[in-house]
C-alpha cells in the first residue's frame, strides 16, 4: 500500500475515534515491535488504555478527559505526516530535553508531597507485618493514584512513565483490596484489620490462607514497584 494510501487510512481511523486501532496498525508497519522505533507507540497505547480505564471508572472529568484524548490524536497525526511523506517509519519520543527533564523533577518532587519511599514502605509493612492499616493510610494511596493519573502530572521520559502505569495498576489493585477484605478494629478505632474468616465456617483455614497470600503479593509487588519507579527517576533525572 502507498505511504499516501496509508496515511489516509489511518487518518480515518482517527477520525472515527479509532485510536487503538490506528495505533495496532502503525504497529503493523513496523518490521519488529522490540526495537526502539516502537518505544512512542506502547507509551501511547499505555496512555489511550489508561485513558480508557479512568473514563470507565468516572475518575477523570470530561474536560480532562478530552484534553488527554486531544493530545493522544495530535500525537498519532504527528506520525500520519511522516507516513504520508514517506519517511522512515520510526515512532520514536521527542528527544527528552532540557525542559522535558525540569518537567519531570517538578512532577516528582511533587509526588513526594503526597506520598514518599519511607510513607509507603511504612503502610506495606504494617499490611504483611501486622495485617492492619489506618484510615489516613488508604487516603494516601489513593491520593497517590490521583496524583498520578492525572494529565498535569504525566511524565514525559517514556521509561519513567511506564514505571508508573505498572506502580498505578498494583495501587489500584491493593486499595481495592483494603477496602473489600478488611474490617474496622472497633467502632470508634481508625484502624483497620484483615478480616478473616471464622475459623468455625467451612473451609476457612484455605481462605484465611488465600487472603494472606494476596495481601503479601500485592503489598510486596506495590513497594517493589515503587523502588523501580524510583531507581528510573534517579537514573534520568539524577535526584
């Protein structure tokens, strides 16, 4: 097919509102997807599946929404061009410049306002240590997923910004947790503990052991994610 063709092609995709879709064919083009020149087209995936997910949960406004849906398509008519001129197909970020760096440090030190490596080591290890955590604990992981889903605050490195869809997902999934599996120590207490199950019920010993297991799995994944996240922005932005 002619690059023009081509170009055309995707351009309506895009105007359809099809931009997964035109994203998985401009990986199509590509000779291989483990290369460098796929790095802009999975960050940009990421970002439209993320964007997905948070209008699906209603934890993004519809202006915001539509201001990170804008930027996505400006992004892939970006590409389009090239394709149409019949350059090189090679999705590459722009160069993490100077500003783009600066960028970054502020988001980040900002992130640590929310919460930090010692507040979240903290709240994970009184959830595989003792099985509890408090109210003022489970606000800040959800605030840190706040912080971090929203457009203001995305990073520009890929890297670092890959790091944190994975670091988003286990926050996702360990606050969700708190809220199903545990139960408060007493009516007037602002903690909370690991409800087990009644060691008189059926099959309560396997069940008490699953929701151990679970509860270790995703406290340790979720600190482990944050030390990645952490060691990317230390290596790019040498802070």
């Amino acid at each position: 097919m002619e690059a023009k063709e081509k170009a055309l092609q995707l351009k309506d995709l895009i105007a359809q509102n099809k931009q997964g879709e035109a994203i998985r064919e401009m990986f199509e083009m590509l000779k291989s997807t483990e290369g460098d020149g796929a790095n802009g087209l999975y960050v940009l995936l990421g970002r439209k599946n993320r964007l997905d997910e948070q209008i699906a949960r209603g934890t993004i406004s519809l202006e915001n929404a539509n201001l990170e849906s804008n930027k996505i398509t400006d992004t892939l008519l970006t590409y389009v061009d090239r394709i149409g001129k019949g350059k090189t197909v090679s999705f590459h970020l722009e160069t993490y410049s100077k500003e783009g760096m600066e960028h970054d440090r502020v988001i980040f030190k900002e992130s640590e306002y929310v919460i930090d490596f010692d507040n979240l080591n903290s709240i994970t290890g009184n959830l595989t240590e003792y099985r509890t955590y408090k109210t003022s604990d489970k606000d800040k992981l959800i605030d840190f997923f706040n912080f971090l889903s929203h457009p203001d605050n995305e990073f520009v490195s890929a890297v670092i910004s890959n790091k944190v869809k994975s670091l988003m997902i286990l926050l996702d999934e360990l606050t969700d947790f708190l809220e199903e599996e545990f139960e408060k120590k007493g009516m007037f207490s602002d903690t909370y503990e690991l409800a087990y199950f009644s060691e008189d019920s059926k099959g309560s010993a396997k069940k008490n052991k699953e929701l151990d297991s679970t509860l270790d799995k995703l406290a340790t994944n979720t600190i482990n994610a944050y030390r990645d996240f952490r060691s990317e922005v230390k290596r790019k932005l040498f802070i």
